[in-house]
C-alpha cells in the first residue's frame, strides 16, 4: 500500500497535470487567467511560475480562437489542455470541438488524431443565472469521436486526468466549481485511471442510483438520508461518460432491480436518456419498475436562490424519487 | 475595401475638436446637476448592492460600475428614452441611466419577485422593457450580434430609433464582436458600438488582450466610423456619442467608440485585483469622473446647499429601494413555465 494524502479536487488536478508536463514536453495548458492571475478558481496557481510563459498560457477571450489553435497545434502531435473558465463559454467554441476535433481523424481516414484536454467547471455554480449554470455534458456526450470524463473525487480527478492527457482522442474534462474544495484521499504514486470503468462507492440491495461529478456526492447525501428510514441504495459513479461502463451499471441492476440516475442538466435526450435506454435493453428481465431520472427541471436556471435549488437535483428530490420507486406496489 | 468616407483619420484630432465644442458652449447647469445625481445614484447603488452582497442578501456573480459611471450616464444622455440599449453583465449603472427605477434593480438582486425580472435573471441580466433596456448579458460579446439585430429592426421598420451597445476591451477578440461591426457597417445599421475600455479584462491587462492599444483602430478594416476618448469630463462623453447617435438616426451608419475608463473595484466581488497597485488605483481614483462634476457645479456657481439637498434625495431614493427590496416576496415556481415558452409549454 502506498502512502495516502488528503487533498483537494483543485490540487488533485493541477497535480495531475504538473506530472504529465514534467514527463512529456509536448503537453501545455491554455485558457483565461490560467498563469498571472492563477486561475479563475485557483486550479492552475503557481504553474506559470513552474512551467513558464512558453507552456503556461494566457488567452485573451476568444474561446473559438484557441480551442481552434489547440486542435491544429494537437494534430501536429503537441498535447494541449484548453481550459474554459466555465464550460458554458465552450458553446463559443462548440464549433470547433464538434467539427474539427472529434471529426478529423475519420475525415482523414485515420492520418490525423487530435490528442487535446478541454477542461473546466461544468453546470451550476451558485446563482449564477441563466447563462453560466449550463451542464455542457450531454451536448459533448453524444458526439462520436470525443470521450467524456466527470471524476467526483480527487483520487479519480487525478488518475482520469492524467489519462486524458496521455489519451490520443479529444477529451471533454467535466469539473465542479462546487468540487474543488472537496477533500478526499490520494495514494502518493497514484497513476493513470483506465476509462471505462464505473465505481460502486455504495453497495446496496433497493435501488442502484447512477450519477457523476457532483451528482455522485448528491447521491451520496441521498442514500445516507435513506438509510435511516431503512432503505439500503447502491451508488455508482461512472466517472467516464463515453466510454459508458454499462457493465458495471446492468451488473448493479441485476441485483437491485431498480434504476435511478442523478445528473444536472436537463433530462431530455440526456445521459440519464441514454443510460435508460441501455438499462431497459441489457437488464429488461430484471427490471421491476421504470428506469426513473433525477434532473434539473425543465427550464433555464433561475436567479433566486430558491428556485435555483429547486431547479438542481437536491438530496430530498432524490430520497422521494427512490421511495416512490421502492413502495409503488405498496 | 475600406469605404472611402467613413474612416476619421485621427482621432485625436476628432476628439480635441470636440472637446473644444462642448466647452465652448454655455455650460448647461442644471443639466450637468441632473447627470451628477445619476452618477451619484449609481455609486451609491452599487455600494448597496455590495454591502448586501456581504450580508448574503445577494448571491452569483457581482459586477459592479464603480468608476465608470460617466461612461453609461453621458452616454444615454445623448439618447431619446425610444433608443434601445444592450450591455454585458457589468449592467446596474447603464439600467439606472436608461431610466430602470432603482427599487426594481434592487429587488431583482435580492432575488425578489418585485425586481426587474422578477428575481429570475438577476444582476448580470437586467431587463427593462418599458425603458428600452434590452438586456444585460453575460457571454462575453454573444450580446454584440443581438445589438445588431435591434438596431437591424428599427431599419427595417423605418424607426429612426438608434441602439446603443456597450461592452468592455476583452470583447474585442471575441468572434461575436467582429461579426456583429461586420454586418453592422455592411448593412449600415443604425447603432454605436461603445467599448468601456476599463483597462482590465478580468485580471488581464489591455497589453495581453490586444495587438494594438487603440481600440478604435478595429473599425477601419470594417469601413465604419470611429472615435475615442478618455472619460474624465461626463458632457464631454455625452458630446462624443451625440455625434455618433445622430450619424446612426440621419444617416444609418454605425460607429465604433473607445471610452478608457477605469473600474475602482475587483472585476467582481471574489476578484482581489492584485494585478495592479495602489497607487494606480488611487491615480485613478484623483480623477474620478464623479467627483470632477461635483467641483464643476460648484464652480459654476451650483450652490452647495442644492448639491447636498440632491444628494440627499438619491440617498433617500436608494435606501427606500433597499426597504423595497428587502420588504417584497420571492418568486415561486409557478414563475418557471410561462417565463420558459411564449404559450404551452413544449415538452
Ligand atoms: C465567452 C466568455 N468567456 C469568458 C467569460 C468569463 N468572463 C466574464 S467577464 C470576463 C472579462 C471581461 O472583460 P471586459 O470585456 O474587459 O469587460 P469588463 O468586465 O472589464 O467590464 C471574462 C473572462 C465569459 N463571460 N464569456
């Protein structure tokens, strides 16, 4: 066993990405206020000073610009990380992640790949309004040719993101504003984390809850409030969105019967849509209710504090969609 | 291809000349009296709102327009209350100038549904349809195109309504801005595009945002008219974008408007701005636009005992909008659909 450490999701990420510029020279990291300023939310602090100003780059904002400049600079093989501020700033640049990054390796018959990290903080903050709390995820999620990455805890934001790095695809890297502060446990040589592979962080035998990101600690609160009115539910984190670990997730199913899946976001057409789908296809004979979804409502993201946590995916929402589960026969 | 008429080759010769202009002409007291309460209005509004922001009352993000009040109020001064308005999310002090009473800005930073959007948008997105403040915005230059669109409409409908638009200095790399001047200055829209050059974007000095320093140059490539200048004097403000306005009323042709400013607080309430020093900032501070109009009152012969009675009745004004906004009701959720679709809602 090798020796663990507390830190912080933020310190887990600039870690990640610390290491992999120490060991690869083609790897840089571009974006908004990410070296004088030491980043918008602090991931970045002190990575000018260490990497300096050739490696460490500030942008003006003109995210097309240089989630473009990454693309083209990733396929003549540099490995750039292009943050966004937040990830509602990358509809700027949708363009660009749609149309060129996930498409030139297919439109070059395979002569070109686009080894680059798009990272940032995704979703709601705290009333922030309309324009700023937009979970991005399920737009990139469903683009063929980019993978998808939302670790909820340090250990994990660390290995996925040093796997993002070394991965030769796009990868969207979904984080939290309301996750960097978020302590947890790091093994000193923790290493790169395959994709692909969902984690139970809580065995149960009522219902499986599936969430990501922030969700997962949602979840998480969920089942807590749950077990003390005796209901026993499974968490899994899926921490990769594409690849889907559907094995992990039908494997639960088989032995819960039931199905719920956390997400911010909208529900339509979203994650929790598709992981439905698979569900009721690969676990249909084990199912003894709807596959139901927790989501945002269906509207943009309100100001007032109330509405806004009306809006997200609370504990409570959770706790009384798996109850209306659990006793729908009863 | 520039167009050969539309370029003003220096504009420092421009503005001198009309600074000269307006000092020339017989200074308008009362006038000058009426955009010192508006400024004064604005600081102490903002102070509220930061106060308030402390105290929790507030939430999200903050912006606050400390410092550049004369931009936003010599600016619509120079507009008829028909002209439209669009701007980012540094948006209260333009809401107050285009005429949004100080209790419904209020409220809708406390979230409350007798604000201005009724506590759904909040401080980045203040909205006054009587008023003709059409939005503040907060994707950096996503609202310039929009801008475009209003002005777009008044052509169209053969309004001579003119659009203002305000961003700052880090919209200008933004793909938003350049297409936005773009149609704007083929399809000669009645607008005036104003750049609050406040100096910063976020932590980011002018040197690391743009090639150039003069802003204004951006206009050329598009063949519009352009102009600039420091923002010390409000009238003198207000005589630039009067140029610029009637150019878009009588002729339909944009303008694109450099106004150097300075913010006196942090880009927003988590901001420290320890990217710059004190003693800039207080450089700045010596020259606050603000206090500048006050002493020219007084020195216009403005008694003082007026000035401190108009004073006084913004104070009044804004501690009623504060017991307003602390007294009204939130929203509920009932709010969320009909806000949502114009009629049924599409599931
Ligand atoms: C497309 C986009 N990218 C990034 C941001 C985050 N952001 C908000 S304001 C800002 C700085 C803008 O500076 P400037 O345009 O000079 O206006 P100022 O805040 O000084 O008024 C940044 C980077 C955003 N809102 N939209």
């Amino acid at each position: 066993m090798s020796n663990m450490r507390q830190m912080r999701f933020r310190e887990a990420l600039r870690e990640a990405m610390s290491e992999e510029m120490d060991r690869d020279e083609r790897v840089f990291l571009m974006g908004e206020e990410v070296g004088h300023y030491q980043g918008a939310y602090k991931v970045t602090e002190g990575m000018l000073d260490r990497f300096g100003a050739r490696r460490i780059i500030d942008t003006p904002i003109a995210e097309s610009g240089f989630a473009g400049i990454g693309i083209g600079a990733a396929m003549m093989g540099l490995r750039p990380i292009v943050e966004f501020m937040t990830w509602n700033f990358s509809a700027v640049a949708f363009d660009q992640i749609l149309n060129n990054a996930s498409k030139v390796r297919q439109m070059s018959g395979g002569q070109f790949s686009c080894p680059i990290v798009f990272r940032g903080p995704n979703g709601s903050a705290k009333q922030v309004g309309s324009q700023h709390s937009t979970s991005m995820e399920h737009f990139y999620a469903t683009i063929p040719g980019l993978k998808v990455v939302a670790p909820a805890f340090p250990a994990d934001a660390k290995g996925l993101m040093k796997q993002a790095i070394r991965d030769d695809n796009p990868v969207v890297f979904i984080e939290s504003e309301t996750l960097y502060s978020v302590k947890g446990d790091v093994a000193e040589d923790q290493d790169a984390i395959e994709f692909g592979h969902a984690k139970i962080v809580r065995t149960g035998s009522a219902v499986t809850l599936v969430a990501y990101s922030r969700m997962t600690h949602v979840a998480l609160d969920a089942a807590s409030l749950l077990a003390k009115e005796g209901i026993d539910v499974e968490v899994v984190d899926l921490r990769t969105l594409r690849p889907l670990d559907e094995e992990t997730i039908v494997r639960s199913v088989q032995k819960t019967h039931r199905c719920i899946v956390v997400h911010e976001g909208w529900s339509y057409g979203g994650v929790g849509a598709e992981i439905a789908d698979r569900v009721q296809r690969l676990a249909f004979d084990w199912l003894e209710a709807p596959i139901l979804r927790v989501a945002q409502l269906d509207v943009g993201m309100p100001y007032n504090a109330r509405l806004e946590q009306a809006c997200i995916p609370q504990p409570e929402r959770v706790r009384d969609t798996v109850k209306r589960l659990v006793f729908r026969d009863g | 291809m520039a167009k050969e008429s539309s370029t003003k080759a220096s504009p420092h010769a421009h503005s001198d000349r009309f600074i000269e202009a307006a000092t020339e002409r017989a200074l308008d007291v009362d006038h000058l009296a009426h955009l010192y309460r508006q400024m004064f209005l604005i600081r102490r509004v903002e102070e509220e709102s930061a106060r308030a922001y402390a105290t929790g009352k507030v939430g999200g993000f903050l912006h606050l327009y400390i410092g550049q009040e004369a931009v936003g109020v010599g600016a619509i001064a120079a507009l008829r209350p028909d002209d439209n308005v669009v701007t980012t999310y540094r948006d209260h002090g333009i809401a107050l100038a285009k005429g949004m009473p100080a209790k419904a800005l209020l409220a809708e930073l406390w979230g409350k549904k007798t604000g201005c959007s009724q506590g759904l948008g909040g401080s980045m997105h203040l909205f006054d349809k009587a008023h003709n403040m059409l939005g503040g915005y907060g994707i950096v230059g996503g609202h310039i195109p929009l801008a475009c669109g209003v002005a777009f409409a008044a052509k169209y409908q053969q309004q001579d309504r003119v659009t203002l638009c305000f961003f700052g200095e880090g919209a200008v790399s933004i793909g938003g801005f350049h297409e936005g001047l773009s149609l704007a200055a083929l399809w000669k829209l009645p607008i005036v595009f104003i750049c609050e050059n406040n100096e910063y974007a976020m932590g980011t000095p002018l040197s690391r945002t743009l090639s150039i320093e003069d802003v204004s140059q951006k206009a050329e490539a598009y063949g519009m008219h352009r102009d600039r200048l420091i923002v010390d004097d409000v009238l003198d403000v207000e005589a630039h974008v009067a140029v610029a306005v009637e150019r878009a009323r009588k002729e339909q042709l944009p303008t694109l408007m450099e106004l150097r400013t300075y913010r006196f607080r942090g880009h927003s309430m988590s901001d420290p701005a320890k990217y710059r020093t004190q003693l800039e900032l207080d450089d700045h501070k010596q020259r606050d636009p603000m206090t500048r109009a006050r002493a020219q009152l007084l020195a216009a012969g403005y008694a003082e005992d007026r000035l401190l009675d108009l004073e006084r009745s913004a104070e009044e004004e804004v501690a009623a909008a504060v017991a307003f906004a602390d007294d009204s009701p939130e929203p509920d959720l009932s709010l969320l659909a009909p806000t949502t679709y114009a009629g049924p809602f599409a599931y």
